[in-house]
C-alpha cells in the first residue's frame, strides 16, 4: 500500500463524516497521475505555496499601504493567519486540514497592488469602460486556472477552487465545511490583526473599542471566537457561531469599518492610488508591444487587468517612477 492509500484510508477512519476526503475528491479540469506519498489535497497546497502569485503577496498591502514599521501585516502574513486559524478549527471539528490549508493559502492570489483600495480602482475602470467588474475573488480563481504556470494553471481539484471562489461574503458559501471554515477565518484573522496594526499606527487607541463587543469577545477575541464555533459546529453539518458571538463580532467589523477601513487618516495613502492604477491601465492597455499578439479587444483588456493585479506594491511604484516621473525628479529627492 502506497503511503498516500495509507494516508486516505486513515482519514476515511478518522475524519468527521461531514469531511471531505481525499479519495472521494470532485476531481480536477485535468487528470492526473497519483502521487505516491501525498494525497490530491496535500499536493494541491504545495502547487500553491510553491507558485509565483503566493510569493508575491510578501510585497502587497494588508490594510495600510507602505507602513514605515516592519511589524504592519501585509497580504502574506494575513493568508499565512487564516491558515492558522482554519487549521484549527478543522483539526478540532475532524474535519480535512489539509483541504482547509490549500483553500487558505491561495484564497486572495488574485489580490490587486494596495489592498482593497487597488481593487475598487480597478472595478471601476472596468464597470465603466467595458461593463465588466473585478472582484479579487473571481481573479484568484483565474489565477489558478489560467494565469500560474505560464498559462497551464495548477489545475487545482473542485473543492479548492470552490473554496477560493466563495470566501467572501457577498458569496455563496463553499460546498465543503472546509471551505466555509476558511471564509469565517478571514473575518477572523482580519479583524484581530486590523485592531493590532490600527493601534500601533495610532488611528486607534485600545480604550476606544466598543466595550460591549469586547465585553462578549473577552481580551482573547481570537480564542473566544474559534472555541465558540467549535462548540456550535461539532459533529453538525454546517459550521456557525452562536447568536451572541456572531453579533459581538459583525458589531466589531462595522466599528472598524468605520474607524480603521474608512478613516481619512488610516486610509490617506490611498488618495495617490487611483491615480497610479488608472495610469499604469492607461499605459499598458494601450502599448502595441505589451498587446502584441492580442487582435481581439476583449483579450486585451484581460490582459491589462491580470499584469496590473498581479503586482505588487512596489513594483506597480517602480513602474510608475519609471513611466511618469522624470529622472531629474526622482534624482533630487
């Protein structure tokens, strides 16, 4: 017995039974040969950790655009903690981690340049000039489909792809527990390290947070939140937190919608964004030799929009300087 059978068949006689295995995957677009020691999940999330768009996240912004300070989260770190988080929780309800991890890993590859503010930019341009959107969901579903590999894709199973696709929550939810126990964990992860790098900032002041969301949450939010949908998704058929929790923790994320995701001083770099995208779209959608090969216009706009997704922070400044600033200007600095 290869040690990937082995693998699979503990998990059959482990896993919850609202599990998904291994064995039983919905498959991929592509077949392909078994690996001998691991099993389709566990190869799945190596693709991803060993893919260009997961070693670009290290340089792509969390919430604050180009902090000074080392200890700000950026885009990797974030992924890297709600991988953490969700391979907790589906340790603890028996449920498959290594699912759980691949979803986590590769849920925000197809994120823009500056965080969410480089997103809006670009749906805008989008709905108004082609009559399309840009969600960074739906981009990091093509990014494995389509754009890693020099255009092969990672040819990801069902599962994983559902997972990425619905962990936002204007989404329908995942298929796979797994999957829903990621898209919790991003509220998660989000809204404990948001609190953290908005106080070392100095937008937020800790005796400014709504006591009566903490009162519920405890000092620990993060083990309040996980140990309570633990005990309500055990042995159930979908994954959830109680009412008080719940409630505790939407009433934060609209406190911190409207002190940290919104608030002119947290958020001022984001001003310069629109610009820099805009003229970086302009450029780029318009250069015959970055078209070359593309008649069709459609393809051309797609291909603007993933070489401007794809970057990150620094490079999209670089390239910017590069294009739009004179060299004496840049010199004098």
């Amino acid at each position: 017995m290869s040690i990937r059978k082995e693998i699979e068949r503990r998990e059959k006689q482990f896993l919850s039974s609202y599990a998904a295995l291994a064995a039983q995957t919905r498959g991929r677009q592509y077949p392909e040969t078994e690996d001998h020691f691991r099993t389709a999940f566990q190869r799945d999330r190596d693709k991803i950790i060993h893919c260009k768009s997961f070693r670009r996240l290290k340089h792509k912004t969390q919430v604050f655009i180009s902090p000074v300070e080392d200890h700000f989260r950026t885009r990797l770190t974030h992924t890297l903690e709600v991988s953490q988080i969700a391979r907790t929780i589906a340790r603890a309800l028996r449920l498959n981690e290594d699912l759980t991890e691949a979803i986590a890993l590769a849920h925000d590859l197809g994120h823009t340049p500056f965080g969410h503010a480089g997103e809006f930019v670009l749906d805008d341009i989008l709905d108004k000039n082609y009559g399309r959107h840009f969600y960074h969901n739906e981009q990091s579903v093509r990014v494995v489909e389509v754009i890693e590999k020099e255009g092969q894709g990672l040819n990801l199973c069902l599962e994983v792809i559902d997972g990425i696709r619905n962990h936002t929550p204007d989404d329908p939810w995942p298929k796979t527990l797994e999957g829903c126990i990621v898209r919790y964990a991003d509220r998660m992860a989000y809204l404990r390290h948001d609190i953290e790098d908005a106080i070392r900032a100095g937008v937020l002041k800790e005796k400014e947070l709504p006591r009566k969301h903490l009162k519920i949450l405890e000092k620990k939010l993060l083990d309040t939140i996980v140990s309570d949908m633990i005990k309500h998704s055990k042995n159930k058929p979908r994954i959830s937190l109680s009412l008080k929790v719940q409630t505790a923790m939407d009433g934060l994320y609209d406190f911190m919608y409207k002190r940290v995701y919104t608030n002119p001083t947290a958020k001022k770099e984001e001003s310069k964004v629109p610009v820099l995208i805009r003229q970086l779209f302009r450029y780029y959608h318009y250069n015959s030799s970055f078209q070359a090969g593309l008649p069709a216009a459609e393809d051309q706009v797609q291909h603007t929009v993933d070489f401007i997704a794809g970057m990150t922070d620094r490079y999209a400044i670089t390239k910017f300087q590069e294009l739009f600033v004179p060299d004496e200007w840049r010199l004098n600095q």
